[in-house]
C-alpha cells in the first residue's frame, strides 16, 4: 500500500512528461514544416520515423524492464535515466537552428529531425512503459482507481498547458531567447515531477522474469481475459481518436462555435466534466466493478456520438450551441470512462497472473498492450481521412464527414461493448462479470 504523499508522488509524475508528448503532438510537424521550411514530405516521413520507433520500444521496454535486476529495483533505473533523456531529445528537437544553421540543406535538417523525433519517441517508452508497468507492484488492487484518478488529471492539466503553448508556439519561436526559455523551462519541469517517484517510492519487491521471451509471450497472448480486453480497448480507442481528431473541427464548423465566452465554456465544461466523472466512476468500479462501470460510460459515449448528424441537420427551434453543450457533457462523461480504467485493468489483470504463475510480467503486460493499441488508432486516423473526402453538405462550407463521423464511431463503441460483455477485467472481485 502506499501512503498519500507516494500516490500523489507516482500521479503527478506524468504531468510533465504528457505535456510534453501533447506538445510534441501539437507542434512536431509545423516547427519543421511551417517554421524551418522541410519539404512536407520529409516532415510527415521523420514524424513516422518518431511513430515506428515508439510502437516497437514500447513492447520492448516492457519485457526488458521485466527481466532487469539491480540495487535499485527493475524499473526506476530507466525512470532515472528515461526523464533526463525525454527531456534533452524534446529541447533539442526544437532548436535545430542553434547546431545546423539558419541555411541548412534540406537533407541534413531531415536527418535531425527524424533523429531527434525518434530519440524523443524512444525515451517516451524507455521511461513510462516501466514507470506504468510499476503500478501493479507498488499498489494493492483497492488502491489502483484512486492512483488512476491522479493519473489521469496530470494528463488533462498537461493536454490544457501543451494545447496553449501549442498555439502560442509560432510566437514563441520568433523570439529566440524566449523559446530556448520556455522550452528549457518545460524540460526541465518534466524531470523534476519524476523526482518525487524516485525518492519516496521504495522498489518493488517482486519477482524477477527468468529471460525467455517466447515462452512469456506464449504465456501473454494465452491469457484470455487480457486478450479480449485488448481487443476491447483497441475497437473503443478508434471512436476516442476519431472523436478527439474532430471534435475542436465539429464545434466550429457544425456548431457554429469559433470564437468568444462559448468556444472557452465548451473546453471547460469537457474538462470539468471528465475531472468530476473521475471521481464518480472511481466510486461505482469500487462497488459494481469495472466492467459494468465502463459499460456504462460507453453507451452514454455512444449516446453522444449519435447527436453529431442531429445537430447539423435538424433545424432547431433554438441556437444549436445548446444542443452542442448536451453533445459535450455526455462525450465527456462517456470519455471520462475509457481514459480512467485502463492503467487500472492491466494492472489488475499483470498482477492476477502473477499471483497464478509465480512470476511478474508487469512489463511485459503493459508493452506488449500498445502494440495493437497503435495499430487500431493508425486505422482510425486512416478511416477519418476517407470520412472527410465525403462531399459537401448542400448549403454549408463543410464535408457530410464532419456529421456522419459521430454514428461512424459509436458502432466502434458498441462492438467493444459486445466484446467487453464477454470479458472479465475484475479479476478481484467475486462477481466480476457483467
């Protein structure tokens, strides 16, 4: 069990490193292509370099970190040696000019670029696959919901200060002494949250992974329930990433929100809305369990998508922001759920198969889990591409996409809600399935 100050230690962590990774998101393409003038296509290639790497450090990171032994534990090494090197390969990433010259070719610019998106990638999965996978060995599964909450704020107060830092970036950068500022201040905050982690957590005291990979493998991908979670994660994911991709799109374009005290209330409402429903889906999973909990929060998910062709079809009787204010607190309050319980559920989930095998796979658990993850929220981002080539609403300046993507996404919803049906991520309470 940990005490208040470790789990406010091992919560807030993440507050730093996400904002960085939501600023990484916001502004890797434009500082390149917008602000030092890369080829676009050598911008989009270095930015996939960054996306190979992650997909495969991730997995790695997680077994690796399984099988390490040292006087400090299995994963705080890498969170010692992970949050410095985030951070240079973040600051470095953006100053360029300060190592290569205002005037540098084309080619080498790309060459750093992919280098130091790729290093950033790296280091992303170098520290937080294990700082995630330590969860299951540093808590009791009573404790994990209220460590999740913690989570999952740090990740909506980063994805606020990234998503302003973002827009005021092209600012920034004109001023050279501000930006080499801002950016230091940034990385250096990002190693300074992990700091607590590393001093009042002790190690974990569990088992070391003998090194064969395979076997483990075969042992990871036996394992039903994590399976089919999985599964079920991977086919909600597509609905949240198409929703999140469109939603800042949706409200300006359909809705008719682009400016002033309503655009600012919305982003408000989505996060009071998602920080309050955190508390409360905490408490029901304690008493009704997690399944039945997020199955919940997923049709009042589904729910919301459903409004998006209402809104820009039907001629209200009212001003449609109105109706859009409904969209957001529902999306919000079905959102809240998906992004709270997975830390939790494959945890829970690492930590039964320990207690059935006699070995801990925490990492391995965790790492192998981003794998299909980042395969299923490529497709989404492949599948709202195709959406918005379909044509134009008659009589408006958008695309019958932005209207259609909402049904689009709650079949997603509903199918992992069939899968989540048939699955246990209760493992540790005796009434587990729904």
């Amino acid at each position: 069990m940990l005490n208040r100050l470790q789990k406010f230690s091992y919560g807030i962590a993440r507050l730093g490193s996400s904002t960085l990774l939501g600023l990484f998101g916001w502004a890797s393409v434009y500082v390149y292509w917008g602000y030092y003038n890369l080829d676009p296509v050598l911008t989009g290639w270095a930015n996939a370099a960054g996306k190979i790497v992650i997909a495969t450090a991730e997995f790695l990171m997680g077994y690796i970190s399984d099988i390490t032994k040292t006087r400090w534990g299995k994963r705080k090494p890498y969170i010692i040696f992970g949050a410095p090197l985030l951070a240079l390969s973040f600051y470095m990433y953006f100053i360029p000019h300060h190592f290569l010259g205002r005037n540098v070719d084309q080619f080498t610019l790309f060459i750093y670029a992919a280098f130091f998106n790729s290093l950033f990638h790296f280091s992303y999965a170098f520290l937080l696959t294990p700082f995630q996978a330590w969860m299951p060995e540093i808590t009791e599964p009573e404790e994990r919901i209220e460590v999740s909450v913690l989570q999952n704020f740090s990740n909506l107060l980063a994805n606020a200060i990234s998503v302003v830092i973002g827009f005021l970036l092209p600012s920034i950068l004109r001023q050279d002494g501000l930006a080499l500022i801002v950016l230091g201040v940034l990385a250096i905050f990002e190693v300074l949250l992990y700091l607590p982690s590393i001093l009042f957590i002790p190690k974990e005291t569990s088992t070391i992974l003998q090194p064969n990979f395979i076997k483990n493998m075969k042992i990871i991908i036996s394992n039903k329930e994590y399976m089919k979670w999985v599964m079920v994660q991977g086919l909600v994911s597509v609905a949240i990433t198409m929703t999140s991709s469109l939603v800042l799109t949706y409200i300006k374009k359909v809705i008719g929100i682009t400016e002033g005290p309503e655009s600012l209330s919305f982003g408000l409402i989505l996060l009071i809305i998602i920080v309050g429903f955190f508390y409360i889906w905490g408490r029901m999973a304690k008493k009704k369990g997690k399944g039945k909990t997020l199955f919940l929060t997923n049709i009042i998910f589904m729910i919301a998508l459903l409004f998006t062709p209402i809104i820009g079809l039907i001629k209200l009787p009212f001003p449609s922001y109105i109706l859009g204010y409904l969209f957001i607190v529902l999306g919000a309050m079905g959102a809240s759920g998906f992004h709270l319980f997975p830390y939790v559920i494959i945890a829970d989930l690492a930590h039964k198969d320990e207690i059935d095998t006699g070995e801990n796979r925490a990492g391995l658990y965790t790492g192998f889990n981003y794998l299909p993850l980042n395969i299923f929220q490529t497709f989404a981002y492949i599948l709202t591409g195709y959406i918005l080539t379909l044509p134009n609403v008659p009589g408006r300046g958008y695309t019958s996409g932005l209207l259609w993507w909402g049904p689009i996404a709650a079949i997603f919803t509903l199918l992992g809600n069939l899968v989540l049906l048939k699955t246990n991520i209760d493992p540790f309470m005796k009434r587990s399935k729904l």
